[in-house]
C-alpha cells in the first residue's frame, strides 16, 4: 500500500510570481515576453521566476527556441511593437502593470 503524503497536493502548485516594482525597461520586457508566440502564462511565470522580469529572460527565450525545434517556433514580439503598445496604453491616459507588480 503507498502511503499519500498531504504534501503532495502542493507539487503541481505553480511557484508565486515575484512581486517587484518595475522600471520602464523591465516593463517593456515583460510585455515583450508576455506577448511572445508560444508564450503562455505558464512559460511566463517559469522564465519569470528563474531569470527575473528583464531583457535576460527574453535572451534565453531565444536560446531555448533555437535549441527546442521540433516545429515549435517561438517569436519573441518586436521591441518596436511592445513600446508601440505601451505609448498606446499611456496615450489613452492608462498606465501597463505587469503581473508581478505590486499594484
């Protein structure tokens, strides 16, 4: 008989997001991350949680999709794009949290 530990229930548990304030670069790199193809919320949190919220969690993401291959691409989104979409954002009177800010 094997015995079930109550641990066992916290396995599958996703590790907490940091909770930091972000500076503008850091901002963008989250955003930039975020909207990445073949980037959901799960590879988020993992790069997110190992390398931290900034360009070294986007540089590995290259990294890791040229050695994965198999078919999947990942497409990290365009810097020029990401700072488009957060002009937008302040434009409109509107200020961009990434999911590991405090607020």
């Amino acid at each position: 008989m094997v015995e079930r530990r109550a641990e066992t229930a916290d396995w599958f548990t996703p590790a907490p997001l940091p909770v930091a304030e972000l500076n503008d670069a850091q901002r963008l790199a989250c955003l930039r991350l975020i909207r990445s193809e073949n980037v959901g919320p799960i590879t988020f949190r993992e790069l997110i949680n190992h390398y931290g919220g900034d360009q070294a969690a986007i540089d590995v993401l290259a990294h890791l999709s040229r050695k994965i291959g198999r078919g999947k691409t990942v497409r990290i989104c365009a810097g020029d794009k990401a700072e488009a979409e957060l002009e937008a954002t302040r434009r409109h009177g509107a200020t961009s949290l990434s999911a590991i800010e405090p607020h």
